[in-house]
C-alpha cells in the first residue's frame, strides 16, 4: 500500500487559515518527501530526503532545520513503489496532457520527480502574511514572481484528481528547487530538453484535519467560486 499525508486542506487556506497546525518533526513522521507552506503563507517548502527547504519571497531559500516551525498545508509521502521515467521536450502542457493520458490518471493520486537542465523555469512565492490574515486569493494577486534560465534542478509535486479539487490542487501541484539550493519556488512554467526521474501512483490518501484549531472549525468556505479561486491561486487559470 502506497499512501499520500496530507495535512490541512486547500479549501481552508482559501479562507485565510494561514497559521500552522502541524509541526515539521510530526510532518516527517508521515513522509520524507513533500511540498507545503510554512504559518502565515510563509513561502514554498520542498522536502526531499527528509531535508526541508523553504523559499521565501525575496527569492533567497532557507535550508530549514526548526523541527518545531510549523505548517498549515502539506503534501509528504515515503517514496516506495516508483517506477522511473524518462521525458523529452518537456513542459507543463506535456505533464498535463501526454503524461496524464498515458499513465491514466484522472482517478488517482499520483507524485513525479523529476530532474535535469532546464532551458527556462517560472516560479513564484508567497509572501509572509500577517493577522488579520487574507484570502489565498488575495494574496495570490500579489506574488512575486522568478525566472531562471539555463538552470539545473529538480521539479517534484503530486497529481490529484479533478474531484478532489478543493481539498488540493486538481492537476499537478509542482515546487522547483534548483540543484544549488539558491533558486527554488511554486512552478508556473518551465522548458526542458530532457528529465529523468521517478513517479509513484498512489492507493491510499491519509487527510488529515486540524481539529483543535479553532479558526479552522470556524471558518466558512464561499462553495460557489472555491474551484475559480483555487485555479487563480495556484496559476492555473487562463
């Protein structure tokens, strides 16, 4: 059995529950691989081999080692079962279309790893917020954004269905990291001539809910523009 741990839901940071609910030390208990965002919307996180990074809006990464921050949203996993994969002229289109269709996927939950030269990565990162805190929305319009060119590094996130769309990100939800550690970030675009890595499909999904929060048991969640706003947010919208 393979199992995806996610930690909070997109549908509440939508409503601004920003602070965290989990701490990194309870975190890497359900996976050694993963991406999330820290309390107050805190940047982008990449985990990888149990090692958590976290881009901050500035564009500097920080190679985090609080085992006691905390995360309001969170996707890990242990890599088990992966199959390796090999990808040319590759680029978010593919990923969505080729790649979807020929590892039939609409129904599950996937992840994909995925490393290389890039000729072009689009990144961007959310800001620090503070109380009384925005919508994911909000803040959304308002990112930074970063290119890189020429640029080795690794590009890793997970697939979820459509009809999970408001718990995550429907599609893929993929964060960058370059191989330096310097460049890293939520990824709305990229070039590659060739990757090569690993993908995992997934059988079990663990969602895990922030009870004792109280602004999460709170909160309201606006059902008719959630999917809009959660596309808007992740860059995915036309």
């Amino acid at each position: 059995m393979t199992t995806l741990y996610e930690h909070g839901t997109l549908a509440s940071l939508m409503a601004g529950n920003f602070d965290g609910t989990i701490t990194v030390s309870d975190l890497l208990k359900h996976g050694s691989t993963g991406i999330g965002t820290f309390t107050g919307l805190d940047g982008e996180v990449i985990i990888l081999d149990n090692d958590v990074y976290q881009a901050v809006s500035s564009g500097k990464v920080n190679h985090i080692t609080d085992m006691n921050a905390t995360m309001p949203f969170a996707s890990v996993h242990f890599p088990a079962e992966q199959q390796s994969v090999a990808l040319n002229n590759v680029n978010f289109a593919k990923l969505n279309n080729d790649f979807v269709k020929e590892h039939k996927l609409n129904n599950v939950f996937a992840f994909l790893k995925l490393s290389g030269k890039f000729e072009h990565v689009k990144i961007r990162i959310a800001p620090k917020q503070d109380k009384p805190y925005p919508t994911l929305l909000e803040v959304a319009q308002h990112q930074p954004e970063f290119t890189a060119d020429n640029i080795s590094g690794t590009i890793l996130g997970y697939y979820a269905p459509e009809i999970f769309g408001t718990i995550t990100a429907a599609g893929w939800h993929l964060h960058f990291i370059s191989d330096d550690r310097q460049f890293a970030g939520h990824l709305l675009a990229f070039d590659a001539p060739k990757l090569a890595g690993s993908f995992e499909v997934f059988d079990n999904l663990e969602q895990h809910l922030p009870v004792e929060n109280k602004e999460f048991r709170e909160s309201t969640v606006d059902m008719s523009t959630l999917r809009e706003g959660i596309a808007k947010s992740e860059g995915n919208a036309e």
